[in-house]
C-alpha cells in the first residue's frame, strides 16, 4: 500500500495491466546478429507484457532446440534459427519476416 499527499498520485501501473495485442496484429522481425562472436537470432517489435514475451521465448527455446534469454522487449535465441522461429511464430498466428543481416 502505498499513501501519498499528492491528491494528483496515481501508482505506476504494473505489466498485469498492458494490454495485449492480439498476435494477428503484430509484425515481428526476425534478425540474425553476431553478439561476442557467436550467431544469435534475435524477435523484436513484440507488443505486449513482459509476462506473455518470456511465454512466447520459452516456447521458441524449447521448440528450436536452443538456449536464450529475453532483455529490453526482444527474445534473444542462440544460434542461426531464424526459419524455424519464422515458421513457429506464423504456425502461433504472428506475422514474422526476415529483417537484418
């Protein structure tokens, strides 16, 4: 609880409270870096909570057979896995596409 003097004070809003945005709606890009020297496959442009985007990235680490993380809004998958995501994310009803090098 939280109690503020402000009478104009509202409380941050929390990630439960982001809507989400239906996956037919989005258009992610799927990209291919090399970060430290080794190949990454990296989701952005996903709108939505932290909640449902760490949902979305385990379901692509689990199905393409690799490790990753997500940070700052992108899923970050090890590897060069980009048509197996695209393929993964198209079967979810995202539009995904190649973006990048």
């Amino acid at each position: 609880m939280v109690y503020s003097t402000n009478s104009e004070y509202r409380p941050e809003a929390d990630d439960s409270d982001q809507e989400i945005t239906p996956a037919n709606k989005q258009d992610l890009r799927v990209w291919f870096e090399k970060r430290n020297g080794k190949p990454s496959t990296i989701v952005r442009d996903y709108i939505g909570p932290e909640s449902e985007l760490k949902s979305l990235g385990k379901v692509l680490r689990v199905s393409c057979s690799c490790g990753g993380s997500e940070k700052n809004g992108e899923i970050i998958l090890q590897g060069d896995v980009r048509d197996k995501v695209i393929k993964i994310l198209n079967e979810r009803g995202f539009k995904s596409k190649k973006a990048g090098g």
